[in-house]
C-alpha cells in the first residue's frame, strides 16, 4: 500500500481511482463495509483503490479540549488498510487551509484533479468542506461535471447498535476487549519502534520494552498481551500503557511491555502489541516497593490468562 500525504496531483493512474473518506479511527465493521465497497469497485473497474483520512481529527483542531482520544495510531490503522487491499492510503493535514476550503473547491481542487475520483463511496452522515456544507447531494450534483459516480453506503448495525468510533472508543475506555474486537472484526493491536528507556525496568527485575504511543491514544490501564515482530510465533506478556506517575510527571504516554520467557535485543524493531484482556487502571503508588509488588501481581494474572486460553 503506498502512503501520500497532502492535496498534491502525485502518480495519477490513467485510469482513475475509487475513492472513500472519512477518519476511520479503529477501521471497525462500518468502516470496513465502506472500504470493501471501494475495493471491489476498484478490482471491477481497472481502478486504484484509495482510501483518504485527516491528521488530527478535524475536532482536534476546531475544539482540542473536547477531541476525542485515538483509538489506534496511524501506524496500526495503516496495517489494517493494507491488510484489507487498500491500494492508497492518503493523509490529508488538517489545519486552517483545510478547514476553511470550501466543498466546491474540495471536489474540484482534490477529488477531481489530485485523485482522479472515478467512483466515490461515502457513509450515509459524510460531510465535508468549510462549515460542512458538503454532502451526498452535492456530490451526485457535481457528478455530471466530473465524471464520477457517488455510492452511499448505509450504516453498520452490530449487536443491536449503530457501528461506529464513539461506540467503540466506550467500549475501550470501560475495557471491554472482547466486545471491542467484535465491533472491529481483528484485534485491539498497537504497533511502533522499541526505543531506549530509563532501564527502571530491569532494575526492578521486570525488564520491559518501551514503546511510544500517539499523546492521544485513547486506551490506558495494564494489559495482557502479545507481541509479534521479534520471533517466529508471538510472544506473552503484560503491558503497561499511562503516564507513569509514580515514576515521572513529564505527561508523556508510554507503552512497556514486559515479555514472559524471552530476551533479546528489540531496540529499533518494529513491534506489533495485541490487546488481550485489561487487568485494571494505571495508578500512582507511594513508593517503588508497592509499585514492584502490584506488577508482580499483574504477571501472575497475565500468566494465568495465558494459562486458560489460547491465542
């Protein structure tokens, strides 16, 4: 899968592209119904599959303090794109250009001269363009202009509810893994480089690899999990994604993951970490003894885990 980013006119296949958009923050069911539909109509017409999201969320930018948190990074919505036959996957920067560029001008200036939109496939709320006064009925009306056909696909029903990123974003802050998965159809899953840290782990005789995850990941708590990227067949253990307040107060997120029963040297390895089950919430302890001791706790719990299913 090739990665762009930015309204720019790059690589234009002769024959066009099919095109979806949206954040697609967690690539659940409804999103995956949307980017089948563009898939198949790229492999029917001859056409390039792509797929278009904005970094940050546009709420980021008009209201920071009310954004919601990222479910996953960009790196691991990339690997469930690909995974999918995504051809394309474009990022466009969202800022104050973007924001204030009128529907009109997003048809004419992106869809239409930088993508080559032959077939576009939109969700049934899909708004865009300054004030969001873009939609499926502008989109048809510019179809005779442009050249293309508009698709809207309606929304995903599971369990009962509406498919969607708020529903999902609850279900991960009450931890709730498994009801998680089902929503998105593939694991919970983090993944990025293995990076030097304080060593306070291994200290601790708890040795962990360190992990930087987006400031806005939505997940928190201690996790069991696997790790795959540093052998044949993934790898048990217990992760700990927070802040570390008992350690330091520099509000930076990290994700440590101590692994059962290896070592070896990760540093600059590209790691994948699946989420299992949530043990419980991060918390702050009095002292480093109390601190030890609860993870020794949680490598009993994630041991036992392990113990009773099978991944």
């Amino acid at each position: 899968m090739l990665i762009f980013q930015g309204i720019s006119p790059r690589r234009r296949p002769p024959s066009g592209r099919a095109v979806t958009i949206g954040n697609f923050d967690g690539v659940h069911l409804g999103h995956q119904a949307l980017i089948g539909r563009t898939v198949t109509l790229a492999q029917q017409q001859g056409l390039k599959s792509a797929l278009v999201t904005f970094e940050p969320h546009p709420r980021a930018y008009f209201s920071p303090q009310s954004a919601p948190g990222k479910i996953q990074g960009l790196r691991a919505k990339a690997a469930v794109l690909a995974g999918l036959g995504v051809d394309e996957l474009w990022i466009l920067r969202f800022g104050q250009s973007l924001a204030t560029m009128s529907a009109e001008d997003f048809m004419q200036k992106f869809l239409f001269e930088s993508m080559q939109a032959k077939e576009l496939v939109i969700g049934d709320d899909f708004r865009f363009g300054a004030r969001r006064r873009g939609n499926l009925e502008l989109l048809q009306q510019a179809s005779g202009q442009f050249g293309w056909r508009v698709h809207c696909i309606n929304a995903v029903h599971a369990g009962g509810e509406r498919a969607s990123s708020s529903r999902l974003r609850a279900l991960l802050a009450r931890g709730e893994i498994r009801e998680a998965e089902a929503l998105m159809g593939h694991p919970v899953f983090l993944s990025g480089h293995v990076i030097h840290g304080k060593k306070l782990g291994r200290e601790l005789g708890v040795p962990t690899l360190n992990i930087p995850v987006p400031r806005s990941l939505l997940l928190s708590g201690v996790f069991v999990v696997s790790v795959s990227g540093l052998a044949d067949a993934p790898i048990a253990g217990v992760a700990s994604l927070g802040h570390r307040p008992t350690i330091e107060q520099s509000g930076r997120l990290l994700l440590e993951v101590h692994l059962f029963d290896w070592s070896g040297d990760a540093y600059g390895k590209i790691v994948q970490v699946t989420v299992h089950e949530k043990l419980r919430d991060e918390a702050r302890f009095e002292s480093l003894q109390s601190m030890t001791e609860q993870m020794h706790l949680d490598l009993q719990q994630a041991r036992q885990y392990f113990s009773q299913h099978v991944h």
